[in-house]
C-alpha cells in the first residue's frame, strides 16, 4: 500500500494508477480481499459483487455502491486505506472557494473534483473518485504543478462547487410586503445568504448522495412544532433518516428552491420545479415539489436515476405467460392498450418499457406526457403545459398531424382526452395510456362512466392490464420458511394449483438491506385482454365484476394470484402481496 506523500507527488503515474482500475481482475480481487479481511463486507456480498461486475462490467466501486452492500461513506474510507490516500477533513476546506482559470468549472463538476490549494509548488486536490487517476493527471497537466491528492464524500466536493458557482436562478427581484408569508429585499437576502453557507450546502448534497445510494425514490422533509422531519422512501415504505432543528428550516429550503430555481420569496403558494445532481459519478434527474403546511414548507424530491430504471418487462418481473400476452396486444397495429394502478405503482415504468420495445426506425412514435419523467432516444416526447392552452386534447390533435405509427398518452384524465384517443386508434393509431383504477375491470366502467360510448370502447380497446409494485425478499438473508399445511392447501387453491411447487421464503435482514429484509420490488400483473366475450358485456354496459367474470373465463389471472405465484417462488411474501393487492 503506498503512502501519500510519496504516491501524490506523482500525480496519476506510479504503482496507484496500476492498482486503481476497478474493471481489472486483480484490482477487483485485490479491493474485496481488503474489504473482507477488514470486516466491510462478508464472503458472500463478496461473491455477489463478482457476479454484478462480470454481469454489468461497471467498475467494482459503482457495483458495491448500488448493491447497497457497503454505506457510501464506508466505501470511501476503505479505498482511501486501500489506496493509501489521505481522507479530507473539513479543516482542509478554505474559508474562500479555491478557483483558478486554468481549472473551468465545467471540468471541475463533471469530474467531481475541486481545489483546495493551489501554489506554484504545488496542488492539493479533493476527489470522490479514487478509481480515476487519469482526472488527477489531467489537473497536473493543466496547472503545471505536482498534485497531492485528498479523498472526499461527493456531498462535500459538491458542495464547494457550489460555492465556486452558486445558481440564482429563480429568484425575484421585487420588494413584497412581510405579513403574508412572502419576503421583501431585506428577507430575499437573508435566505440567500443561510442558502449558500456551507453546511446547509454541505446536509443538502449529504441528503440527496444518501437517498441515491440507498435507492430511495423520494426525499421528504416534513416541518413541524419540534422541527424538520426528513424521510426517504426505499423500495414504497417511508424511512425516518434524520430530524432536524427548526432553525434549519429556512436555509434547507431555499437551498432546494434555490437548485431547482424556484421562488424562494414565495412561501404562500405550491410550487414545483426540477434540477440535476451528480451521485456516484452520473447525472440524476430531481423533481422538486414545495407546498406550504402548517408550521412551514414540505419538500418532497422525487429521485429519477434512469440507470436504476432497466426497461424490459422481465426486469420488472412480468412473468413468461403475461409478457407474452401483453406483447401480443403490442404488435397490433391499432387499438388502445392501457396500463392501471393507483400512483407509485410503476404504470410509467411499464408505458416506457413497452415505447422502448415499439421504438424502431420503421415507426414514428410520440408521447405525451405530464411530466417527462425519462428520455428515450428515438421518441418524441412532448410535456404539456395547462398554464399556455397545451393540455393533453390539444397535444393528441397536434401530434396526429405529424403522422405517428404509436402515441403514448401519460393518463386519460377526463372524457376528452379519453375520446381523442379512441378517434385516433379508429384512424388507425396504436394508442398506450394509464387510468387510476383498482382492477383492469374496473376501467372499463370508469371510462363508461366518464361518458364514453360503450360501442366505440368495445371496438377500440385491446387490452387493460391492471398492476402493483412489492417488495422483493433480499437475496442475501432470505431464509427458507415452511407454512403449515392447512394454510399451504389453501394457498394452493387460491393459486388454483393443488400440486404447484413451493419454495416459500421469509425477511431476516441484514447489512445489505437496511435489516428490513427486502431490496429492491417487482410487479404483480391482472391482464384483461378484450376478446368478444368481454366486447358483448362492454356492449351491456355491465358492471365491473360481471367483465372480470368473462376476463377470468378467458384465462385472466387476478392480482392476487400473480401475487402468489411469487410467495410459492420465494420472491416475496404473503403479507407483502396482501398489502398491495388487498382489494
């Protein structure tokens, strides 16, 4: 292991820069073997790290970090031990951000890098990123000096990038009066001023690293009497991370407001907004939504990192036999296909995976969508805007002007939306969209009931495919589980089965996942495909129930029974599948 005097004054050359690939054989066994005999990480994690990186190819420090197996911030100081490289404390951070024209910001940002000194004798650095050296090489190039080199959380490297380039975006200029909850010039500079100290900067970039290494699709800060609440959402369940002084309150959300370029005056009204921030070496897409509450401002950011996101329908865990259907209502040329499930059950995972699987140079595909969520190369992709006329009505009249082959329409909100999508399957279009209903039934008679002709609905819909997310039993500590035998012959029955084959599993938990026992969700599947059978009830305007009778005549399996189909896997559990598919 070399020391880091003698390894930083060489800049990026020397025994560091050939140890320090993290797609090399020897360095990935090299870097476990540390990690292991350190305690960090067991022979099993080892293993499954090995099967990732062979599997993916990325480097073993981006599989650790999204494994989740290792906290982000015992990564960094085990690399640091491995690689001989000092950790930065936060006396090492100057009171005034280091700049220096020969190093643009642009650089600095996308490298995760910054300065922390610079004289003509020497630099000394700060990385995020001990597994690129070829970054350091290049500053020495650039400053013409020898470099030292510092390791350093990327929340308190981002953070002082901030400081070098502190966006004002957003902010008014006017002078509002104080009593009504917004701020005059006197407030403004203020809150502008508790945005930019440094450990606001330094919580908010912390907050948002960790919601990314743990896999959280939300952050929540929630105000109330006794002070900040701030919770992440991993996997559907609310965690409690950290709670916070009410002091704090002030400078975390104009700090949030300030990233996502928001009014910071404005504290009487809801507002929404998005930013990017870079975790782990990639750009994440953040959607900032602020509402006022009771003892302040709720702030939710809703994480989009679509290199978590793999759009096929066997990543989101269809199973063979509704993959196969469900592609089958795909490769119709016309007809309307519809995804349903309340929010947050993947409808817009599974919208983009199908657009992903249409996506080819023979078709012209359009979505449009509130908001765009991901961007998919080779879709046109169009966000309406309610505040300038472009609703959804006017976006499908629009785009079925430019002669699309598939149009993809984010939710059919009301029954003017829902009858331009028909005329435009009658014309020959394939139509995909989502409803919030309970059942794939059930949005039939929501569509009926919003006023749409029944003939019209019977002759233009394909398919409904009704879906909700569980969680999945970690693959680490999942230990085997027997049920007794009365419950397993009814489990069976349910399943409509008495003979299927059980590998029934249960939660342990362990470092991997959080001692919850679960990592990671997949989806359980109802699909309703529309034959005659269906059409003549659709014709009748029959109720619900009756429509997922003749579904069910016709080979439809319920929710609860893919949900099953799961448990006797070993997937996930019961409990898990009864929460999700409770109706």
């Amino acid at each position: 292991m070399m020391s880091e005097t003698t390894e930083a004054t060489r800049g990026a050359s020397g025994p560091w820069v050939r140890r320090c690939d993290g797609k090399d054989p020897a360095v990935i066994t090299g870097f476990l073997d540390h990690l292991t005999a350190h305690g960090l990480l067991d022979r099993g994690g080892a293993e499954r790290a090995l099967q990732a990186q062979a599997r993916t190819a990325h480097r073993i420090d981006v599989v650790l970090a999204e494994l989740g197996l290792i906290p982000a911030q015992r990564l960094l100081e085990a690399s640091a031990a491995y690689f001989g490289i000092r950790l930065a404390a936060d006396s090492d951070f100057p009171a005034e951000p280091v700049t220096d024209a020969r190093l643009p910001n642009d650089f600095l940002r996308r490298n995760m890098v910054c300065a922390l000194a610079i004289t003509p004798e020497r630099a000394v650095i700060a990385t995020a990123d001990p597994f690129a050296p070829n970054t350091i090489a290049a500053v020495g190039f650039m400053l013409g000096t020898p470099v030292e080199v510092r390791l350093a959380p990327p929340g308190l490297i981002e953070a002082e990038l901030a400081r070098l380039e502190l966006p004002l975006g957003g902010e008014p200029s006017g002078h509002e009066v104080r009593q009504d909850g917004t701020a005059n010039e006197d407030d403004l500079q203020r809150l502008r001023d508790m945005a930019s100290e440094a450990p606001i900067i330094r919580f908010v970039n912390k907050l948002i690293a960790g919601a990314v290494a743990q896999r959280a699709s939300d952050i929540h800060i929630e105000p109330s009497q006794n002070g900040l609440r701030v919770r992440y959402r991993i996997d559907g369940v609310m965690r409690e991370v950290e709670r916070l002084p009410s002091d704090m309150q002030a400078g975390v959300a104009s700090r949030i407001k300030i990233l996502a370029k928001l009014n910071i005056a404005e504290r009487r009204l809801p507002q929404d907004g998005r930013t990017k921030f870079v975790a782990s070496g990639r750009e994440i897409d953040l959607r900032v939504s602020s509402a006022p509450v009771l003892h302040g401002e709720s702030i939710v950011l809703r994480i989009l990192d679509q290199a978590q996101v793999e759009l096929s329908f066997a990543a989101l865990g269809f199973d063979d036999a509704t993959a196969q259907q469900f592609n089958g209502l795909l490769d119709r040329p016309n007809g309307i296909v519809l995804v349903t499930g309340p929010t947050g059950s993947g409808k817009t995972t599974t919208l983009y995976s199908a657009l992903k699987r249409l996506n080819s140079i023979e078709r012209k595909v359009f979505s449009v969508e509130d908001p765009i969520e991901y961007q998919l190369p080779g879709i046109n992709q169009m966000q309406i805007k309610p505040g300038i006329g472009l609703d959804f009505v006017h976006a499908l009249r629009s785009i079925l002007r430019q002669d699309p082959d598939v149009i993809m329409i984010g939710e059919m909100r009301d029954v003017e939306t829902a009858r331009t999508g028909i005329q435009a399957s009658l014309t020959g279009h394939l139509v995909l969209s989502t409803l919030h209903t309970n059942s794939a039934a059930a949005s039939v008679t929501r569509l009926l009931d919003m006023g749409v002709e029944d003939y019209l609905l019977a002759s233009t819909l394909s398919g409904v495919l009704a879906q909700r997310l569980v969680r999945r039993l970690c693959e680490t500590c999942a230990e085997p589980w027997t049920p007794p035998q009365s419950q397993l012959d009814d489990l069976r029955a349910a399943l409509g089965d008495p003979t299927a084959q059980t590998d029934f599993k249960r939660p342990r938990g362990c470092g991997a996942c959080g001692q919850t026992g679960f990592q990671g969700r997949t989806t359980i599947t109802e699909l309703l495909v529309i034959d005659d059978s269906v059409r003549r009830q659709i014709k009748k305007g029959a109720a619900d129930y009756v429509i997922e009778a003749a579904g069910k005549a016709n080979g439809m399996r319920s929710l609860y029974q893919s949900g099953l189909a799961k448990v006797h896997a070993g997937v996930t559990t019961l409990s898990e599948v009864l929460r999700a598919a409770r109706g």
